[in-house]
C-alpha cells in the first residue's frame, strides 16, 4: 500500500496564446507643403421667402343688403291642393280571364286510369343450332392448356 502525499504536476493558470504584433509596413510617401482644398460655395441653410400674393375679388358689396329672398315673399303658408295624379291607358293591362295553360299541360297526359296493357306473345324463330356436339376448345386453349400448380415443401436439396 503506497504511503504518503502523491507528486502532483501544476497546472497552469489560462493564458491567451500569444501572437505575433501587427507590422505596419512603412511607405516613402510623405506629404509635403500646404494642401489647397477648394472652398465651397456658402449655401444659404433659409432663403428668403418672397411676398404672397392674394388674388383680387372683382366681387364688391355695393348699395344695402336685404335678407329677404323671392321664395320668402311668396309663401303665403296656405295648405294648397294636390294635383291630381293623371293614369294613362296601358295595353299592358289585363282584361278578361287569364289562361295559364301552357302547351305542355295540355299535351301532358295523365296516367292516373291507365288500360290494361297488352300480354305480348313471344314468337318463336326457325334458326336453331345445328345437330352434334359444340366444340368449346378454342386455340388458346388448346396452346395453353390449364395445370393446377404445386406447393414447394422445402429447400430443394444440393
């Protein structure tokens, strides 16, 4: 039996991995003297508004004004008769008794009494098969005569 505090290895703590640092290339283009950028042109941000113009009314208020209109003065607020209402003559108009049988009712029997119907004789024909045997066996039949399968009842053996 082993006696004693066993070795153990440390583990390190994390640390990201290290990289390499970014090189920035150098270039031997260096500005030299006073850059000259052109001047923009100074926008005015609000311009100014021009005068509204209101269109002029060639309808003037002249002489005195009186409410009082010619339907006004007219009514007097008598009842009045109506005007009798004038019917003119239709040829539309139905004069006499109305026949609401079509042709197809009147053409339409009913079968509520019917005759008797007639017993039809049946008529006996004179074409009758001829004497002898039918021969039933076509030649399909004959090529491809009937055979009543069999059940396998095993493996068929080597």
């Amino acid at each position: 039996k082993p006696e004693g505090d066993f070795e153990r290895p440390e583990k390190d703590k994390f640390r990201p991995a290290e990289r390499p640092k970014q090189v920035k290339p150098e270039d031997n283009l260096k500005p030299e003297g006073d850059f000259e950028r052109p001047q923009k042109e100074v926008t005015p941000l609000k311009g100014d508004r021009a005068p509204t113009k209101r269109p002029k009314d060639n309808l003037t208020t002249e002489g005195e004004f009186t409410s009082q209109t010619t339907v006004q003065i007219e009514f007097t607020g008598e009842p009045t008769e109506r005007p009798r209402m004038i019917r003119r003559n239709t040829w539309t108009k139905l004069e006499g008794d109305m026949i609401t049988e079509t042709t197809t009712k009147s053409e339409y029997k009913q079968f509520d009494q019917v005759d008797r119907t007639q017993i039809i004789t049946k008529r006996t024909d004179n074409l009758t098969v001829g004497e002898g045997i039918i021969e039933d066996t076509s030649i399909n039949r004959s090529d491809y005569p009937k055979h009543a399968p069999t059940k396998r009842t095993g493996p068929i053996p080597k």
